[in-house]
C-alpha cells in the first residue's frame, strides 16, 4: 500500500515509511519507563487516551465553524466533513476564543487527565500554552517536515507537542508521521534546530517537503499510524515530524497542544488572552529555507 507523505509516494513497509509506532499504554504508570523511551524513541504514543465522544464532539465544533465559514459541502451531513468546492487552509483562522467558538476542544486538550498525565511524566506540576493549533486540513494538503522548536522555542526546551486527532484519522486523511531517530541528528539540531523564525524571518519554517531526502542524508525512518478518536501521539522539540496528504474528499480535523513545566521558562509568546504566535506576529518574513540550507551545507 502506498501512502503520499508530502511530495513522495512511499510504499509502507519500504526502507522510507513504516506504521510501526510503538504504543506506551503498557508503560503509562510508570514515569521512569516513559521517560525513558521518550530519550530513546523520541515520542509516545498513547491509544485510547482521551474520552473518544468528547474527541468527535471537538470535531463537530471544528466543522460546526467550517459550516459557519461556507467551507463544507452542504449536500452531506455535518459530521461527514466533506470538503466544499475550492478550499483550501489548514488552520481555522486564528480564534483564541476557544470556549465560545470550539467548546469541547479544551475538555480534550487542557483535560485534568492530560495534565495530571504531564506533571507525572515531567516530574512536577504542568503547564500548557494557552494558544492551541486546530487544523481542519483540506484534500491535496500536507505538513512539511520540521522540529518545532523553531516555532516555539524561547522558553523551556523541556517542552512538549501533543498531536491528538479530531476523529478517526487513517492514514489517508492525512495522518502525523514522525521521523524515527531524528531526535538525535546533531548536525541538523545544530542547524536548522537553532532557527527562530520570527527572528531569522523565514517565510516557512519547514525544513523540507521531500521525505526521502530527510532520510537519505540523515537517517531514519518515517514512521505514521491509522489514528483512532482518543489516540495521541507526543514528541519532543526535536523530532521531526510531518504529515501525510489528505487523498480524501474531507477534512482531517486535528490539534496540536504543547506542555512544559510549570517551574519552567515559558515561551510568552504563546500565553495570555491574545497570545501572538510567529505567523501573526507582524514579522515581515523574507528568508527562505533554501538560503539558510546553502549555508548550512546540507
Ligand atoms: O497536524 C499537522 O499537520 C501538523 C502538526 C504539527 O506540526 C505539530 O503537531 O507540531
């Protein structure tokens, strides 16, 4: 079976792509195994996790505000999600307003279960950002590869994204994938991992589209999963990550929320009532990934 993870067609089960995540529910009350393969493995994924009705019931919002946008097609019901004529965009402009706008989205991603999962994998009290990203990506869209520290990366290092799918999310929808290992590839930490792109003015901040070339030159492996509602998948500042292209007729609904400790530095940025994150900070972005990359020599 092949699957389209941004420009590449790749087999699964093939040297570039593989579905074999290894899931840490066995491990889940055990803060020392989970750190553990947090070190070697680089994410956790977690089925199951969340309450699957409160999931579908943050995908309704999600597509509840997409009907309000005239961005579905209105001759299938709401909770199919089909895609209207001509969209595109794959986060649902920037409301902060989530208790009005996405009610059930907080009950998923700020759930007590969810920080009480973090401070016991931390070791301390937790914190989340208050910025949250739910993304409604439409047919023929992809994420392009990258470490998020990029994005999000002046405050604790010692942070962590939490991808939580918004609904069943095959792999044809548009799933998460992670490279395997990238976690440890030091001359890309020591590059593109030191980027800040509101500083550095990138236009994008994805390292590339082309998988194959990520693990060519580096290394590793991508690795994706068919997501179930309640599943979620964490990693770190530095794993590569990116997602497969959305073949379907409907919306892959997602979020993707970040956890750090409470003890911590925290990225201001991302904080408060109106957080500002970098694509809406006013930065005039005039570097392009492929000047840096020249640079860099890789
Ligand atoms: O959902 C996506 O397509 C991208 C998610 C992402 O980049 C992240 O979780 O950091």
């Amino acid at each position: 079976m092949k699957y389209l993870l941004g420009t590449q067609e790749l087999e699964l089960g093939g040297p570039y792509l593989t579905d074999r995540l290894v899931e840490s529910n066995d491990i889940i009350d055990d803060a020392e195994a989970l750190r553990k393969r947090m070190q070697e493995d680089g994410y956790l994924l977690l089925r199951g996790f969340h309450d699957a009705d409160t999931v579908r019931a943050a995908r309704l919002d999600i597509l509840k505000n997409l009907q309000k946008q005239g961005k579905l097609d209105e001759s299938h019901p709401l909770e199919a999600g089909v895609i209207g004529e001509g969209n595109k965009g794959s986060l649902l402009g920037r409301t902060t307003d989530y208790e009005s706008e996405l009610p059930n989205l907080l009950k998923v991603v700020n759930s007590q279960k969810i920080m009480d999962f973090f401070s016991f994998f931390l070791g301390g009290p937790s914190v989340t950002f208050d910025y949250k990203w739910p993304r409604a990506v439409p047919h023929g869209e992809f994420t392009g590869a990258h470490y998020d520290v990029v994005y999000m990366g002046r405050g604790s290092k010692n942070l962590y994204t939490m991808w939580t799918p918004l609904g069943d999310v095959p792999m044809e929808l548009g799933s998460l994938a992670i490279c395997l290992g990238s976690h440890r590839f030091e001359q890309l930490k020591g590059t593109y991992g030191e980027v800040d792109v509101s500083r550095d003015q990138l236009q994008v901040g994805w390292f590339s589209n082309d998988p194959v070339e990520i693990v060519d030159k580096f290394g590793g492996q991508w690795a994706t999963t068919d997501f179930k509602a309640g599943d979620l998948i964490i990693f770190g500042m530095y794993t590569l990550h990116m997602s497969t292209v959305n073949r379907t007729n409907t919306y892959r609904t997602s979020c993707d929320t970040r956890y750090q400790l409470l003890s911590e530095p925290i990225d201001a940025r991302f904080m408060g009532k109106n957080p500002v994150p970098p694509s809406a900070d006013g930065v005039v972005r005039t570097t392009k990934i492929e000047q840096l990359r020249e640079k860099w020599n890789i």
